[in-house]
C-alpha cells in the first residue's frame, strides 16, 4: 500500500514570510501613550530577617500563583545579584563613577 505526499489545499498551513509588508500597529501604541503600570509589592528573598533581598511581584496575582511565585524565586534566589559585589565577570568600569577634582 502506497501513500501520497501530496496534501489539499485544506492541508496548507500558511507560512510567514520574512517579506511580508509589516503590520500597522494598533493604534493605542501609535499615540504616544505610556504603558499601564502595574501595582506591585516588594517581598524579600532572604530568610534572614537582618538581610534584605529585595523583588517586586505583581499584587493582582492569586494567592496560589503568589505562593508558587514566591517559592520559585527563593528556589532560584543565587541568580539574582543585589550589588555589583555579587555581579561576577562585571567590568567596574561600568558601574563605577570618578570625581577629578
């Protein structure tokens, strides 16, 4: 028994073309308007109440994605840097300013 390869034209799945004509954005990001805000809280990654290890999270989050949330970065916390001690291979001609007076 032998099949085709050949697919319909229902089979097609229309691709993108990196030579399309771009879209028009919509018209709410051509006005010049700012982006919403988001209210957030601060909560801190440390378990030592001395040190403080500072993250925002969105307020409207349930309190199960809250509570994943805050798991999953205190799981991860070691990727984050709180100062640029902490930021190693960082080239502290970046981060650093000099007066000559």
């Amino acid at each position: 028994m032998q099949t085709s390869s050949h697919k319909g034209p229902e089979d097609k799945v229309p691709m993108p073309s990196a030579f399309q004509e771009p879209m028009t954005a919509p018209r709410h990001m051509q006005d010049g308007s700012t982006a919403v805000a988001e209210q957030m809280e601060t909560i801190n990654l440390s378990d030592d109440p001395y040190v403080q290890r500072p993250i925002s999270i969105c307020v409207h989050l349930t309190s199960e994605e809250r509570g994943a949330l805050i798991s999953l970065l205190k799981e991860f916390r070691d990727v984050f840097a709180w100062s640029y001690q902490e930021m190693l291979g960082l080239n502290p001609n970046l981060v650093s300013h000099t007066l000559n007076i």
